[in-house]
C-alpha cells in the first residue's frame, strides 16, 4: 500500500465510501482512473516533503532544507514550494 492509497483509503473511511462534494459513492483505490491516483499520490508526496521540511527547520535549521533535501526540495514547483512555507511558518 502507498501513502496516496492509505489517505485515500482514510478519506473513504471518514466518509463511510460517499463523497462530500457530490454525495455519490466513491470507488474503491484499485477503481480509480490513473490520473486520480496521480493526483492523490502528488498531494502526499508533498506532504511528506512538507513534514521533513519541519523537521530540518525546528531541528538545524530553515536555512538548512535545501542542502539538506536536496532535489526533493529543490525540485518543487512554485506553487508547491509556497505551500510548503505556508505549512511551515504555520
């Protein structure tokens, strides 16, 4: 199991299998388009750059995120990287 299936698998859960947005039942992980999975995938791998971000900022430093996660960091989009500062200045 991925990190992306395991949130998602958590939201179905929360939401005992049925969508907040449109109310109709949403499939299970293995039934979702490829795309949709990519998405879900995209948004954990960013919160998994996001959490280390935390800890090299509150550990080492903030200074410190670039050199120390390298391309995971340095190669975020824009937009990516903004969110990631949000999160972390709180």
């Amino acid at each position: 199991m991925t990190l992306a299936q395991l949130a998602y698998e958590a939201y179905r859960a929360h939401t005992g299998g049925i969508s907040l947005a449109s109310g109709q039942p949403i499939p299970e992980w293995n039934a979702l388009k490829f795309d949709i999975q990519e998405a879900w995938k995209a948004s954990t791998d960013l919160v998994s750059i996001a959490l280390d971000c935390e800890a090299v900022a509150s550990t080492i430093g903030p200074d410190r995120i670039p050199s120390f996660l390298g391309e995971r960091y340095t190669g975020l989009r824009e937009e990516e990287s903004n969110l990631v500062k949000q999160y972390i200045e709180g």
